[in-house]
C-alpha cells in the first residue's frame, strides 16, 4: 500500500542536465535531495565537499535548489535560487 505522504520528485545535481534527473519518492523537497544523494555511487562524489541539487515536485511542478554538505548531510537553499 502506497503512503499517502509520499509525493513524486525529480532530482538532478545542479550541474547536469535535467534528462539526467531521478523519480524519488519522499515526504518533502530536503527529504527527496538526501535520498537521491544516498543512491548515488560514493565514487561520483567522492572529492566533493558539497553538491547542489535541484529538486522538483511532479504533482505541482514546484522546485527547489539545495547544497547538500557530504559529510554532515546538512541541506540549505542555493544561493541565487
């Protein structure tokens, strides 16, 4: 049974081109850019400090820009976003 929670969106690092973007399923924007983070093979990221993401819900068409901190998993808004 699927939760009712759970909204659809699409996910892409900052620096790639939207049709390289993930469906993830999650309960809010920050959620969905941490979890696209954690499937991401380390060895992508791996020399990174920090890595922003763009984050769009697909029921509404709303989209966010996050900096991911690699190390702590802290979240914040892009600057200029």
């Amino acid at each position: 049974m699927m939760n009712p929670a759970l909204r659809k969106f699409s996910v892409h690092a900052r620096h790639e081109d939207c049709r390289k973007a993930v469906v993830v399923e999650d309960v809010s924007f920050d959620s969905a850019a941490l979890s696209y983070i954690e499937e991401l093979p380390p060895i992508l990221h791996r020399d990174e400090h920090e890595v922003s993401v763009i984050v769009r819900e697909l029921g509404g068409g709303r989209e966010h820009c996050f900096r991911i901190d690699l190390h702590s998993g802290d979240t914040a808004p892009c600057e200029g976003k």
